[in-house]
C-alpha cells in the first residue's frame, strides 16, 4: 500500500469517526491493526 493509499484511508476514517459523533454515536477504535474492523459504532445500544 503506498502512502497516498493510506492517508486516504486514514482521511476517511477520521470522517466517518466526526460524523458519527456528531449524530451522537458512540465510537469504539481498536487499539492495533490485528483486527479484522476500524471501527465499531454504538449506535442507540446497537453495535454496528
């Protein structure tokens, strides 16, 4: 993966994350990258 590759990626990410809280979603973020997610949302005790 080259490193334009990633900074998108890492731009989406921290998007998706901004959005979510602005809706007042929780936002849980895995410490590492061993997991098969980025990110998980609590949204109204659901988690997606």
């Amino acid at each position: 993966m080259n490193t334009d590759t990633k900074l998108k990626g890492d731009i989406a990410e921290q998007a998706v994350i901004y959005n979510a809280l602005k809706k007042g979603w929780g936002v849980l973020k895995p410490i590492g990258d061993r997991l098969p997610y980025d990110l998980v949302l609590d949204i109204d005790g659901s988690l997606i």
